[in-house]
C-alpha cells in the first residue's frame, strides 16, 4: 500500500500543476505592438573606417504632387449682371487681347470675381480686375493704367479677350512700348530675293 506520506506528495504535485497556468505571464495581447529589441534607435558604427551615422528626419520633404494645381472651392462673387451679350461688356482693347493671348497680361484661375451677362444671343461670365485689386493681375509689360476696370474671357488662352469696363480709348497695336515683334521692313522682300538668286544653280 501506498504510504500516507507518499499520498500527500502526490496530492500536493497534482495541485501545484492545477495552479501553474494561473500563475504563468498571460500571452501578449495580439493587438499590441511587438517590444522593441535592444538598442532599438540607437545607431551603433561599424567600425572606425566608416562615416559617422546619422538619423533621417522624420518628416520628409515636398513630394512631386506639391506641382499639382490648387483646388479651389469658393464661389464665384457676382459683381454685377447684365442683360446684354458679352463682347458688348466695354469697350475692347486689341492690344491687351493680344497681350492675354501672350501670357502678358492675364488674371489668375483663382479670381473669382466675376459678371454676369445673361443676354440669350451671349451668354458669358467674364472675370473682372478692379483698381483695387491689382494683385489679381499679371501685368508683365506694364499695360494696366491705374483707374482702368479690366473684363477677361478666356485669361491666358490663345482665344482669350479683354474688355475695359466703361467708354474708354483702345490701345493702338502699332504705338505698344515693350513688344518683341520686330519692326516692319520695306526691303525685307527685295533682300530675299537677292538671297535666292545668290543660290548655286544646277
């Protein structure tokens, strides 16, 4: 017979088995991040031949989609509505037409100052550039005068038109200051002529 001795031991290992998962670690919660190993961001060198280490920084640099153009989600502000069609808006300026149609003389996508011309024959919504808000405009060879209301179709399309608000002169395309064509000249064709024959012939 088994001893009563031996009995209780027996007993008592049977218990501390029963209690021994109660009184392990608990597993790590599968939700929670793993723990960092030793030395975690610590930038340890090498060796004595190699260059010192460095940390990169965080944040990083602008990426190419800081070349995307802006977003804008305001509303236009309506100055003003007329019942009449567009190409009626001022009187039209040739020269600064042409200046848009250049890139010379534009406003920004962003203007969003506007009026409103709801005539069935021209429907249109023109930008507007007030004396007062000359930073709209992108003025490159100085052709804005300082009390001129400037009307845009089109601002910096090849098909684009400008409209001084009111009664006003236009500007001569012969009289422009600051233009790149050159002058018109009246032996132009006689020289080109004498180009040609100077041409070796067969």
């Amino acid at each position: 017979m088994v001893s009563r001795h031996l009995r209780g031991a027996m007993l008592a290992l049977l218990l501390a088995g029963a209690a021994w998962p109660a009184l392990a670690k608990a597993p790590l919660d599968p939700k929670d991040p793993p723990p960092d190993p030793p030395a975690a961001g610590i930038i340890q060198q090498d060796s004595d031949g190699h260059l010192p280490a460095t940390m990169p920084p965080r944040l990083i640099g602008p990426a190419p989609f800081k070349n995307l153009p802006s977003i804008d989600e305001s509303r236009w502000v309506v100055l003003a509505v007329r019942d009449k069609p567009y190409w009626k808006a001022g009187t039209f300026d040739p020269v600064l037409s042409n200046a848009c149609q250049l890139g010379d003389f534009v406003t920004g996508s962003l203007n969003s100052m506007v009026i409103r011309f709801i005539a069935e024959d021209g429907p249109a919504m023109l930008q507007v550039v007030v004396p007062t808000h000359r930073h709209l405009l992108f003025d490159r060879r100085k052709l804005a005068k300082p009390n001129e209301t400037y009307l845009f179709k089109d601002s910096g399309w090849p098909n684009c038109q400008v409209w001084i608000n009111g009664k006003a002169v236009p500007r001569k395309l012969d009289s422009v200051r600051g233009t790149s064509v050159p002058k018109p000249d009246p032996q132009a064709l006689k020289k080109r002529k004498a180009q040609i024959r100077g041409w070796p012939q067969k």
